[in-house]
C-alpha cells in the first residue's frame, strides 16, 4: 500500500469520526432545544396582558404527559403564574410548582429557575411560611439577576420588600422597593410602576405608612 492511499485512509477516518461527533452535537442540542408546545407558547405570550385568556388555554388543553418532562413542567409552572395573575391561587397548586421545581432547577435555564423560585415563594407566603417564602425570593433574584425579564425581577423584588416590611425590617425594605421600581421602569409595564412607587412612597413615610403599604398591597398587588 503506498503512502499517498495510507494518508487518504487516515484523513477519511478522521472524517467520519468527526461527523459521528457532530451529529452526536447536533441531536443533544435540538433536545435541549425542543420546541413548546403552541397551547403553551400562546397562554406565556399573554399572560402579563390578557391572564384570563392565558388561564382558559392552559385549562382547556390537554395536559402534557409527565413522561414528556419539558412540556409537563413548563404547563404546570404556566398554570401556577396564571392562577395567581387571576386571584385563584390555592395551597394545592404546590403539587404543580413542585412539579416545575424538579425539572427546572436542574436546567441551565435562569427565567425558569427565577419563575420556580418566585411562584414557589409565593405558595409559601399563601401557607403563612414567611421564612420559607424569604428564602425562596432570595434564591429567585440570584437567578433574575442572571436575565432580563425586568417584569419578573420587579415581582421577585416587590415581594422580597414586603416579607421585610413585614419583618419591620424597613431600611432593607427600602432598598428592595428602589430595585423593584428600576426593574418596573425597565418593564415599561405602567401598573408594575405604579405599584412600585406606592410601595416605596408609602414606606418612605415611616413606620405606620409601611404598615398601610404592606395591607395595600394585598389588595392591589402586583401580579
């Protein structure tokens, strides 16, 4: 065999040890990358705007399975955020944000992680667990922090300065709510900025105004 057919050998071997690799490459990232499904691609599209109409899509759909792990999980976290932008939160919906919290949190995801830790926060506050709920905001801006869904940030701040008000932790509070209107502003989501300078302005005014806030925002709370 001359050396000329003993290098074309090696070089096609090469070849096609690379293109095994590539497409080995290939199909592990179109798995990370699966597409949603369009029920669940529609209801997060309006779900700020139109919440009703993003609840009526993911109940009316058929729930994924759960050995389809990235549908079941984005559909029960969706399900959680809109059920709570509508009022209808409830203890049971636990099950669902336990369900997005075990897939999520292993993912390389930060929005995913930051929504998790949020919605699990505020099931927490629902069953009166102010530690528990404190500890989940805490964790979900270190993931906020890592995106740019300004709506969510200021959210995740929002809630993270009433746990404090609460706490009569007020200097703390403070700081929380300037965060909370940077990120509302970034939003250009006008209630989301409305909302934060009542909560800021409200516990500027001293100890008796933070108690108000923190009743106000109940009622009219960011969502």
């Amino acid at each position: 065999m001359t050396m000329k057919k003993t290098i074309g050998i090696k070089r096609n071997f090469i070849i096609i040890i690379i293109s095994i690799l590539l497409s080995a490459c290939t199909k592990k990232e179109n798995a990370s990358q699966q597409a949603l499904l369009l029920e669940l691609v529609q209801a997060e599209a309006v779900m700020y705007e139109h919440p009703n109409s993003a609840l009526g899509v993911l109940q009316g759909m058929k729930v994924p399975a759960s050995s389809d792990k990235l549908q079941n999980a984005t559909w029960a976290l969706l399900t959680v955020q809109a059920k709570y932008k509508n009022y209808k939160e409830e203890l049971a919906d636990s099950t669902l944000i336990n369900i997005a919290y075990d897939y999520f949190m292993k993912q390389n995801n930060p929005q995913r992680k930051a929504m998790v830790l949020y919605y699990k926060g505020v099931l927490y506050e629902k069953a009166d667990k102010k530690n528990e709920a404190q500890e989940s905001y805490l964790k979900a801006i270190e993931e906020v922090e890592k995106t740019k869904d300004y709506q969510l940030a200021h959210l995740i701040y929002s809630s993270i300065g009433n746990i404090y008000l609460y706490n009569s932790l007020n200097e703390y509070a403070l700081q929380m709510f300037k965060q909370s209107l940077h990120y509302a502003k970034l939003s250009e989501n006008k209630n989301y900025i409305c909302s934060a300078y009542y909560d800021l302005a409200a516990c500027s005014g001293g100890t008796s105004m933070c108690l108000a806030s923190i009743g106000g925002s109940r009622v009219m709370r960011s969502v």
